[in-house]
C-alpha cells in the first residue's frame, strides 16, 4: 500500500508540494506473493526482498519501530533497535499502511512451536527447516521418528495454506528424485487442516467448477486435506486438533489467524469487529480529517457494501486513493470516492498449473498459471527483482533448486518451547543436547517409572546431560500446560564458564 501511495505522490514530491517520510522497522519491503517458491528453492530468498533505500530512492526514509502516535502533537516517536533511542517525526498528514500481523493468541503453542509467513526471516527459517529434515530422515533409522520428520501439518486451506502445501508436494517429489535417494516420495505426508467444508474459499463460493479442478489436482498428490478440523494446540512434537486427534510431526506451519498492530489499542479511533481500523468512503479514519489508512490494516467500505478484504490488489488502489484525495485536501478541491471492486485473484497448484478468475472469468490450468506467474512479475516493486526472479524462473528447471540450508548456530542457541499436559519433554535414557528452564507450567520427573520430584517455575533441568555424557538421566513429562526455554548445548557451557 505504502508503495503505490509514494509512486502517486511523485511528481507532487518533485514540484516541493508534498514532503514524503516513511517510517518502518524494517529497510526491506517483501513480496509475499512468491513466498511458496522461496521456501521450495525455486526462487533465491532475496528475490521477493526489495530494499527500501531503493523503492523510497529521494526520500525520507526512517527505518525505526513506531513507539507511539500522538494525533494532537501530530507527531511520530520511533525507537531505534540499536540501542531504544527515541526519534519524534511531525506530521501533516498521516497515512497508517501496517498490514497485519501473526494472530499468536490463536491456539496456545502458535508462537512457540508453529513456522508463519508474515515475517521475511520467518519464512527464511521455514525453508532452511525443511531442507534440513530431509537431510535428517535420510539418515534416521527408526520409523517412527522418520515420520514424524517427513510430516507436514499446514493450518489453513485458503490461497496461502494451498500455495504452500502444493509447492512443497513438488519439492518433495524432486527432492526424493534427484537427491535424497535413502527417502521415498510417498514417506513424505503433508496434511492440511482446514476448518470449512471447502477449501479456497476465496474462490468455492462464486466458482464451483474451479474448486473442483483444484481439488481433483490436489488429490493426485500426497497431500491430505482434513475439512471441518482445525488445530487446537501445537508442541515441539506433535499437532492436535479439535476432533482429538494427535499428528506427530517436527513442521506445523501456520496461515490462519490475522492480528492487528497492538499500537491501535493506544489510540481513541473506531474498530472494526475485527480489530481493523475503520475509515469512511476516502480512506480517512473516522472522524479524523488528516490520518488515513489502507491495506490489511484499514476496514475500508466496498462500493458494492460490507468492507474491502484484506488482498494485495486492493490494499495497492487503497494507496493510489489516499495520495489523491491528500493532494485534494491540500488544494482544497472535493475528495474522490473509493470505486475498485476487483480485479481477480489466482492459485498456483504447482506443476506449471493453477486456478484464477479476472473480472469473473474463470480460467484453470496452464493457462491460468501463466496469467498468475504474469501478475506476479508485474507487481513485483522494482525492475531488478523482476529480472532476478525472471532469471530464477527460467533456470532453475535445468541448473536444480537451491537446496542448501543455511543454519545458524546464534538461531538456535534459545528457543520457546510449548507442551501440553501429559507429553514427554525428554526421555530417560535419549541422548541430549539441551537443557530447558521453566517459565510457565508444572513438570514431574521420573526414574525408571518412579516419580522423584516436581518441576516448577524458575526450575531447569536436562543440564546434567548436556555437561556429562550426553544422555537424559530422567524423564520429565508436562503435568500442565508447559512453557520453557530451550537453551542449546555451545551456549549452557559458556553460562557454567560465567558462573564458576
């Protein structure tokens, strides 16, 4: 949103009649369009990664978090990461483009134990994960644990959860092909759990026969879809779900559940039953004659009645909108009503085929691929990741994927943790590398099936492993809901070093 909503103010920022900054803590924008090809080594991570510096050439860009809005002061404090040093940007007019964020209150064990898509270095993590489980099962010799690795449990069926799971059904078939000859392709599952009777439901409602083609494709896979199922929580080892059932898996990958920034929660402004900030008929706030917002963010009227939805098509027009009807208010002429009803919307199915619809025409197949892969280049932000991802594109099928993990010692020194009652943390007698410290939960060890102790806030345990021979002297099984740190085997030694 933010974007197309500099791009229409250009020529008035050239005349010197508007002064444009632009605050995010971030100095990259990041095309999630293509997020499903990263993950699956088509496309170079940077592809989808357009540095700020670049898409804001000549302006005043701030890469810093927003600590606080004061509308009166009309002013921005922003906080660096550094080191929290504050920074105050006045304003005249406002626009608010935050998008959304992960909804980590959606079921417990969604933050600690679950991959999302909304941030670049989680999607990062996510695709050195996978590549990394594949080059783990290909070496384990117990079934059960093979299993467990090479299942991929994908909450959500809507464009995202889809995209996601067909593309790595791909992947898994070329991976198990070409590289990883100890893993049978159809050891891999990959289950989606999607709580509607119907999958794509951006698309079932109004076209029937496309879901139909989708789902036909996607039952030519290995990929299982569980309708009216959801999860209910998530742990290190395990997904469950609200039809009580339990699937062992090391991969829970999360695309339902939108937040909004907590930022709103300081503001006196009008909300949407969903959290989204409501505007009027020009993408102004309600009430507020100088701040604006669009995008995911932004419950803005659809001029057909009800709100425009949270898409990329509609968040970019919502940006084009704001800039005129600001340039309108500076030179005092009538605002413009908001007209955009859509365009269209497509899915990749993987496999050179996909489904979509423009101006209500359906259209499925290699064709419809073709007009998605089409609108992807075109609303890529600048030309260089145009011609990267163009290049990746055309090469890959013949050079291979990029299947080289990239993982990082500091990334997994410490981690959150979340169990649900009954599980098993570690097992008497496995081998070890970590010790964990309680923050929220009750935990009961065990010798040889004998209770010895209890666990409880503030306690850790697993470190005699980690400083002695590598092996779990006890088992220690969650009695409630277990929250904990994970703290990895280089980074305990350098804390007994600090302590001694």
């Amino acid at each position: 949103m933010t974007i197309h909503a500099v791009r229409s103010l250009r020529k008035s920022i050239r005349k010197g009649i508007v002064e444009v900054s632009v605050i995010d803590r971030n100095n990259y924008h990041v095309f999630h369009g293509l997020v499903a090809e990263v993950l699956t080594g088509k496309l170079s991570p940077g592809d989808i990664v357009s540095p700020a510096r670049k898409l804001f050439k000549g302006l005043d860009f701030i890469n810093g978090e927003i600590e606080s809005v004061d509308f009166n002061a009309q002013e921005v404090t922003t906080t660096r990461l550094l080191d929290g040093k504050r920074f105050k940007i006045r304003f005249d007019h406002l626009i608010i483009g935050m998008g959304s964020t992960d909804d980590l209150g959606k079921y417990p064990g969604v933050s600690e134990n679950t991959f999302r898509l909304k941030a670049y270095p989680d999607v990062v993590a996510l695709r050195n994960h996978i590549i990394s489980l594949f080059e783990y099962a290909s070496i384990e010799a117990d079934p059960a644990e093979r299993e467990e690795l090479l299942t991929f449990v994908i909450a959500g069926g809507n464009y995202a959860g889809i995209e996601v799971a067909v593309e790595l059904d791909e992947f898994a078939a070329d991976l198990t092909r070409h590289y990883f000859p100890q893993i049978e392709y159809e050891e891999v599952r990959i289950i989606v759990l999607h709580s509607g009777a119907f999958i794509l439901p951006e698309l079932g409602e109004r076209f029937p026969g496309l879901l139909k083609y989708a789902v036909k494709k996607i039952g030519a896979t290995n990929i299982k879809i569980r309708y009216n199922e959801r999860i209910q929580s998530a742990t290190p080892v395990s997904a469950r779900t609200n039809q009580g059932q339990e699937i062992s898996t090391r991969t829970i990958i999360s695309c339902v559940g939108n937040a909004q920034s907590p930022l709103f929660n300081q503001w006196e402004v009008e909300r949407h039953e969903s959290g989204r900030l409501l505007t009027d008929d020009y993408f102004r706030l309600v009430g507020k004659d100088n701040l604006w917002a669009g995008g995911d963010c932004a419950a803005a009227p659809h001029p057909k009645g009800g709100y425009c939805p949270p898409l990329a098509i509609y968040a970019m027009k919502a940006g084009v909108k704001i800039s005129k009807n600001i340039l309108r208010t500076i030179r005092k002429k009538p605002l413009a009503k908001y007209q955009f009803t859509g365009l269209g919307d497509a899915c990749t199915l993987a496999n050179r085929r996909a489904v979509g619809h423009l101006y209500g025409v359906p259209f499925s197949g290699w064709p419809a691929w073709v007009a998605w892969r089409v609108f992807m280049f075109k609303y890529l932000p600048i030309w260089e990741k145009k011609i990267r991802t163009t290049i990746d594109w055309c090469i890959w099928p013949f050079v291979g994927r990029d299947i080289a993990s990239y993982q990082s010692d500091k990334q997994l020194q410490v981690k959150e943790l979340y169990f649900e009652p009954g599980q098993e943390v570690i097992v008497e007698g496995e081998d070890g590398n970590t010790m964990f410290v309680i923050y929220e939960g009750e935990a009961a060890v065990f010798q040889q099936d004998r209770e010895i102790g209890r666990l409880t806030k503030g306690d850790y345990f697993g470190e005699l492993a980690v400083l002695g021979n590598g092996r779990r002297s006890a088992t220690v099984k969650s009695l409630s809901r277990l929250r904990l740190l994970e703290i990895r085997k280089h980074l305990v030694n350098k804390i007994k070093k600090a302590l001694e």
